[in-house]
C-alpha cells in the first residue's frame, strides 16, 4: 500500500517550522537586549575604587561574551532559512 497526501496548490509546507524558527530567533534576540538592559547601568557607573571598577569591567566582558554567543546562535538558527 502507498501513503498518497494531497497538498493544496501553493501551501507552504514549512510554514510551521518556519514559525518555530523565528520564534528561537526572537527569542535569542530577546535575550540580548535583556542582558543589554541589565549592563547598561554598571556601563555608566563611574563610581568606586579601581578595584569596583575592574569588578564592573571584568561584568561587562561576561555580558559581552554571553551576547556575542546569543548572537552566533541566532545567526546559526538563521543560516540556510529562505
């Protein structure tokens, strides 16, 4: 026996996956812009001794790196999607 399905003319058979995908993306994004939001005060704190200020620093570069891998993530969800 032979499983026949009968698609409409023009439905995109991805769509769902296509959903899901953006969704990741969004969310990934999402992501960013909350660890962004999170940073962004201890980005202009200029007060205490230099050992804070390394402290806030030393914050920032994990912020940064933990962004940049968000980023790489929703690029890797994004390539080859057409």
């Amino acid at each position: 026996m032979k499983l026949v399905m009968d698609f409409p003319d023009g439905m995109p058979l991805r769509t769902r996956m296509d959903d899901d995908r953006r969704d990741l993306i969004v969310s990934l994004c999402t992501q960013v812009g909350m660890i962004m939001e999170e940073v962004s005060l201890i980005a202009l704190d200029g007060r205490g001794d230099v050992n804070a200020i390394h402290a806030r620093l030393d914050r920032l570069a994990v912020a940064v790196d933990d962004m940049a891998l968000l980023v790489a993530a929703a690029q890797a969800v994004a390539r080859g999607w057409s």
